[in-house]
RNA sequence: CGGGGCGUAGCUCAGCCUGGUAGAGCACACGGUUCGGGACCGUGUGGUCGGAGGUUCAAAUCCUCUCGCCCCGACCA
C-alpha cells in the first residue's frame, strides 16, 4: 500500500479528550476517531491491527476446537425476559422499539441467542459439546465510556459459548479456552497474568480474567509468587494477625462515651486512645431488594461486590444520608451493630475476632467501647467482605500479596446452568432422561487488546507495535521524492517486497523527511527501510528497527531478501 | 446518577473576570527559498463563538434553560 492511497492522517497534537496513552497516540497516528463518548470509528490503519488481532483470535479459537458463526446484534426482549436478564441488566442494556412497538434490545452479550440457537438443534448427549464463536461488536451503555478503545460503549469482543453433558467436558473446554487465551496474548507480545474473578451479571460458578499489566489498568489484582492471583473483587487473604490488645483495663459491659463531631474511625480512635484495628466500622447498603448492613473492621475496606454476593444481590450501592438516619437513627458517621432492628447485619470475620471493640451507638455523638461480638450484637451473617490489601498474606501460601493493576482483556466463566434452566436448553442422556445443559462462555475484547498492546509498547515518539499487531509490518520510506534515482529505488524496492508477499507501506508522499521519519515514529511500524539520496549515491538503503532503533545498512538488492529474513527470524518483535 | 471542569476556524488553544472591530499556531490553497528528523518568507481561504431564551443602545463576554464532551465514584470485554 502507498501512503499516499493509504488514507492516514496524523495529528500533531493530542486530542483534548484522551486522557490515556493508548488514547492519545492511537487517535494521533489516525487508527481512530470518535464519533460519540464511547463510540469510535476504526480508521484505515487501526482496522488493520484490529484484523490482524481477529486472524490471531480464529487460529486460536480454531485449535482450541470452536467454530466461528455470527449472531445478530439486535435481540428480541422475549429472549432476555426468558433469561431474566431483560429486567436484572439494567441500564447498560440498551432497548429499542421497531416500528410495531415491539421491544428489542441492542446485544452487549449473547447467551441468550446462542442458548436459543443450540436448543432448536441440540437434543442429544451425542451431539455434546458444542463450542461456537463470533467476533462482533456489542452495545453496553456504560454509565461512563473513558479512555478510548479500552472502555468504549460500542465495542468489538470475541465471545465464545461451549455446551456441554458434564461437569467434566465443561472443565476440558474451560481450560482449552484458558489455553487458547494464553496463546493469544503470548503471541500478541503481551505481558499478561490470569487471575480468579467475580462472575459480575454474567454469572455462573467459576471465572478467570486475563489482565495485561499497566499502569493504567482500570483493575486491581493481588498476585503471589506462588501462583496465586485474583481480582481484587474476588481476592480473598489467608489468616490474618489480630487486631493489638485493647489498651488499658478493659470495660466490663459496653460503656457509651461522648464523642462530638467525631464521624470518622481514625477521628474517634484518636479521640478515645484507640486503634481503627480496634473498631467495627458499619455501613448501611440498599440492594436492589433491601437495607442492609455491614460490618468490618475499623482498618480494613468493604468490598462491595463480596457483600453483594452475600446478600445474594444484583445492585449494591451504599445508602444515601437519609437513608442511613433512618436506619439507624442517627447521623452518618454514629452507626453501630448494637440494637438494630429490621435490617440484615452481615459481619466480616475478622469483625467475630475482635476480643472488644469500639463502635458506633446509633445516637448522634456517641460511640460504644467495650463491644463484644457474639455477646453484645449477633449479626444475621458471618461473610468475608473485607477488600484485600497489598501486604495480606496469601491465602494459598500465606507469603505477602502484591498488588497490581491491570486491563481485564479477557474473561471466561463457568456458567453452569444459569441460562440452560430457564432458557430450557436441554438434552436427552444416555438413560433417556432429560437435562439442562452445562455451559461456559468466553469472552475477549478485541479493541481492548490492541489498546493495552499500545499502553505496553510505546515510547516517547509514539507506538512501538508488536509485530503481530503492526498495521503493516514495514515502512518503506522515500526520504527524496524529488530525486529522479531515490524514487527509481523506492518504486523497485517496493515492487519486490510486495511481490515477496511482504505486509509493507511505501511512504511516497511528497513531504519532507523529518515528517516521515516523525509519522513513521508516531504510528509504530517495526520495521523500517530508508531510501535516501546518499545511500542511494553509494548502494545501499537503511533497514531499522522501531523497538531497539537499530540501523543496519544493506546494499540495494538485498534489501528485499534481508527484510523478508529478519521477519521470518524473529528478530522483530 | 452524585461531585468537578470544558464547548470559540478541520486540530490545539487565547479572548470572557472588567460587554463595543473575533484572534494565534498548526492544517489547507498559491508563489518563492529549502529538502535524512514535524522548514522558512509572503499572500490567501476558512467562524451564525454548542443551541434556545433573556438583560442591554450593544453579548463570544452577563443571566436562565438546554445539549454535547471530559475528569473523579458505582458498571464491565
């Protein structure tokens, strides 16, 4: 392809909008442009990562034993309203009414479909497994699109569905799915970690995330050198050191003690000599079927979606000021586990473990001191829902977690039978009786990938792409259009790479150097062959490598074949 | 949805506080000089200042409403 046919235009500037690298350069080397907040087109030269990440993703899903097919973007609700995902979606599902008034909604998942899809056909336990993909763009109406490709509202995502007889066959294709997702990263050049992670409203038994590690990863995960690994939504630690003895002599029965003003646990500590390890903090929650409240220790974090999944909830938020007054009949800042009445208390572990404790007493300006759980408050349940922190021994090992963050490109889950059961997707077993078929899924965001690609691989010039992910693998560049034997063997080098197969763009516009070099720069290419007046006065042309900015000087005729070797050996990565 | 911020030329921004002629750089067109790391000089094209309403002799500027976008939180591939 000729740059001057290439439809590439690069801005000097960052747009005013990007906030992260990937954003930023990607939107400068024209790969994309954003037509709404979420909403991107994908340019000429973005595309073509895009599709070389797609023909990776085939092989892989190819070996890995699925079979590619494509459902539609636009579903009917009866679908959904079968699954019951129609009302429990919520506002990331983005409904829309034909012109009969009939409701539908714009796919930002597709169990439901491919669950329809495999029921009409699938009968029989000979017919099991089945293992289908399609890479298609999705609609999800986050409440807040950001940063470019890595959190848009329209977006390209490979999702792979498996059905199978047992338990046994779900847990083969989950891991050739795992397997498969390795792969592709690897050969990506991605450096990426698996770790265990919470089903969110997908749902389902088990699910692993695949995160790329970067700084700007919207994700926490807890890592060990043993291997462990989890999100820190689902991160859980081994037994943790007690809260340090109670100073001084210890209250015989809860004592209430005046504390004005004081909202904040290090506030009261403080105040009262205490520790925040020495204290139970309660939080009021509203679910989307009831109050709630939490409770955990004075040092430690609430973990939202633990409590969420205790509460066996959909939506959790925490309760509004007035909400929290009514509950608890005080202000935010005085809520205590001692006589509440009507609510469900769910306590951390750790909150059991304190031998006495300080909380609040549900009257404005006071706390209790001297609170033992089990004797002075029994909550309704006992659930870990602390937030993990960097430093929390493992709980496999018991060695300290580190902790790191990362994109969450992939994810797949064990569904079970979340959908089969009440989409009726059965089959026949060999002893004739009828049931619900287990399933998995497996998802990758496709535009995800290609950005974290970038927040991996760039430098202060711009992009370095990984080979694999290059929108073409070599730049052939003319630094002097205008000499009449610079463009002679610019356009005869050309002609060979192309005719040798290779994936290169001929920069050939009429431009000065600096700009080519800076654009060449800028939009990543690995591999770069410079036609200049001098070299070409003496024979040669320059071949150079984006990512260590090695040069090497080759005599005109083996231009082609030495490129077409450093391909193929690997040196460019 | 809660909190903060921004909408002025294709892009990045100044002007707004203190109302009175709409600006710069880049890009684009033409001419000239330059030509291996985003050249320089000159000339030129391009804007209903996001939209609606109001205040005023006069509004990009002040007020009200509205739409869009960005950042921080809840959601997620």
């Amino acid at each position: 392809m000729r740059f001057s046919q290439a439809f590439i235009y690069t801005l000097r500037e960052n747009p005013q909008d990007a906030e992260v690298i990937s954003h930023k350069l990607m939107a400068r080397a024209g790969m994309i442009d954003k037509l709404a907040a979420g909403i991107y087109t994908y340019l000429p030269l973005g595309w073509r990562s895009i599709e070389k990440l797609c023909a990776i993703v085939r092989e892989e899903m190819a070996r890995a034993g699925s079979v590619e097919l494509a459902m539609p973007c636009v579903q009917p609700a009866e679908l959904w309203q079968e699954s019951g995902r129609w009302f429990a979606y919520g506002k990331e599902l983005l409904r829309l009414k034909d012109r009969h008034d009939r409701e539908f909604c714009f796919g930002p998942t597709h169990e439901e479909v491919i669950t329809d899809v495999v029921r009409r056909r699938v009968n029989s336990y000979r017919q099991l497994p089945v293992n289908l993909f399609q890479i298609q763009t999705k609609f999800r109406d986050e409440i807040r699109p950001r940063f470019g490709l890595m959190r848009g509202r329209e977006f390209l995502m490979k999702d792979a569905y498996s059905f199978h007889g047992s338990y046994e066959s779900l847990d083969e294709a989950y891991r050739a799915m795992e397997q498969a997702y390795r792969r592709i990263f690897e050969r990506c050049g991605l450096s990426f970690t698996a770790v265990e992670a919470d089903t969110g409203n997908i749902g389902g038994s088990e699910s692993h995330e695949f995160m790329v590690l970067a700084e700007t990863g919207e994700d926490a995960v807890v890592a060990c050198t043993c291997g462990y690994g989890a999100n820190v939504e689902k991160a859980e630690a081994g037994p943790l050191p007690r809260a340090p003895q109670w100073p001084g002599h210890a209250p015989e029965n809860p004592q209430a003690v005046h504390t004005p003003g004081l909202t904040s646990v290090p506030e009261v500590a403080a105040f009262l000599g205490l520790l925040p390890a020495h204290f139970i903090k309660t939080m009021v929650v509203e679910t989307d079927k009831e109050f709630a409240v939490a409770l955990v220790r004075g040092d430690d974090e609430l973990n939202e979606v633990k409590l969420k999944n205790a509460l066996g909830a959909t939506h959790l938020q925490l309760a509004s000021a007035e909400k929290v007054q009514k509950v608890t009949k005080a202000t935010v800042g005085f809520a205590g586990p001692l006589g509440l009445s009507g609510v469900r208390v769910v306590a951390d572990p750790e909150v059991m473990r304190l031998n006495l404790a300080a909380t609040g007493a549900n009257r404005d300006d006071f706390h209790w001191v001297g609170v033992v759980p089990g004797r002075d408050f029994t909550p309704d349940l006992i659930a870990d829902i602390r937030l993990v922190r960097g430093g929390d021994p493992c709980p496999r090992c018991g060695k300290p977690l580190e902790m790191k963050r990362g994109i969450e490109v992939g994810h797949i889950f064990k569904l079970g039978t979340k959908y089969s059961k009440p989409m009726r997707c059965t089959y026949l077993d060999e002893k004739g009786q009828e049931q619900p078929m287990i399933m998995g899924c497996y998802g990758l965001g496709i535009g995800r990938t290609v950005a974290a690609a970038v927040e991996q691989n760039h430098d202060e010039e711009g992009i370095i792409w990984p080979l694999p992910l290059a929108p073409y693998a070599v730049e052939l560049l003319n630094v002097n259009p205008d000499v009449p034997a610079v463009a002679e063997v610019s356009e005869r080098l050309y002609g060979e790479l192309v005719a040798a197969g290779v994936d290169v763009l001929y920069d050939d516009r009429d431009e000065r150097g600096g700009v080519k070099f800076k654009d060449a720069d800028l939009i990543g290419f690995p591999l770069r062959v410079v036609v200049g007046k001098k070299g070409v006065e003496q024979g040669h042309v320059e071949i150079s490598l984006r990512r260590d900015k090695s040069r090497r000087t080759v005599g005109i005729a083996e231009a082609s074949g030495r490129v077409r070797e450093l391909l193929a050996q690997g040196e460019v990565r």
